[in-house]
C-alpha cells in the first residue's frame, strides 16, 4: 500500500512537489530517530526482564514529548532554510506534528508481548489511511498542505491503534495477576 501511495501521490502533486514531500518525509525519519533515542530498546529490555512499570512508561513518554517538541522545530526550521519564502510553512509545521504522534507510540509494549497483529493492524492502518486519504482530497499541487494533514492522520492512527493496544495488553496484563 504504500508503494502505491508513494506513486499516487507523485501523480497527483507533480515532480517538483513530490521532491518538497520527500525532503519534508527526510526530515520527519530524522526528527523520528531523535524522538525514538534508543527508549524503545531500553523499555523493551526493561519490561523483558520484569522491571517495566507505569513510572517507566510515563518517564519515557515525557521524555519523547520533549524530544519531539524539539524535533518539531528543528523540522520547520530546516524546511524555512530550504524555503525561506515561507510558502511551505503549514506544511512543515504539519510534518513536525507528526513527531508529536510518533512521542506517543506504545510500540514497546506492543513488541514486548509479541502482539505483532497489532503491530502489522498500525502498519497497515497508518498505510491505508495515507493512500485513501490521498486518493480522495489530493486533486494536485494546490493541495499540498491537505497532504501533509493526511500524513499527520496516518501517524496518529498509527499511535491510537498501538495505544489501544497497549490497554488491551495492560487490562489483560492486570487480570492475569
């Protein structure tokens, strides 16, 4: 699905805006391994070996909150010297948000219990609200901000079904105890 995403989006803003889109995605993965830090491999160690706790999960969680305030403004920062006319401002604002998104994934969790239908139903959600959302609102250039929302959604559908997840997994979790 995302492969064709990738090529229907490219047929609908044209090649100068797909460059735009893909230097805006470049800086979203960077400000994504800035927001990551490594705290999903210390949670996943962590809750594997029977220390995971609430506290844990909220430190992490306000950890990459702020991180991913950062990464948000470093984002819209690079895009303004890329494009100091300010045209692209919506958009890179929109982008860094979906830093804010990915801060808030439980995909931890997710993995420590091995609930990889979760995983893939995140993928594959975040996936298939990106190729609907592009096929029914993106007409052409004049909708690139559209598009930076639909990007934003599919990140936040993607944290809502980890978070959902995680409940799940937590309530369970609790019962079992």
């Amino acid at each position: 699905m995302r492969f064709l995403g990738v090529a229907i989006v490219a047929r609908r803003i044209g090649s100068e805006l797909f460059g735009t889109y893909n230097y805006l995605i470049l800086l979203s993965t960077y400000g994504a391994i800035l927001v990551e830090f490594g705290l999903r491999n210390v949670a996943i160690r962590e809750f594997s070996q029977g220390r995971g706790s609430r506290e844990l999960i909220g430190r992490i969680m306000r950890i990459r909150a702020g991180l991913a305030g950062v990464a948000a403004l470093a984002v819209i920062a690079l895009a303004h010297l890329a494009f100091p006319d300010g045209r692209f401002f919506v958009p890179s604002a929109v982008f860094g948000a979906s830093l804010v998104a990915n801060a808030f994934l439980l995909d931890f969790l997710v993995v420590v219990e091995e609930r990889f239908i979760a995983q893939a139903a995140a993928t594959v959600g975040q996936a298939a609200f990106v190729l609907l959302g592009v096929l029914a609102f993106v007409h052409g250039a004049e909708d690139f901000t559209r598009l930076a929302f639909i990007f934003l959604g599919g990140q936040s559908l993607a944290a809502l079904i980890y978070f959902g997840a995680s409940r799940v997994w937590r309530v369970q979790s609790i019962g079992d105890e």
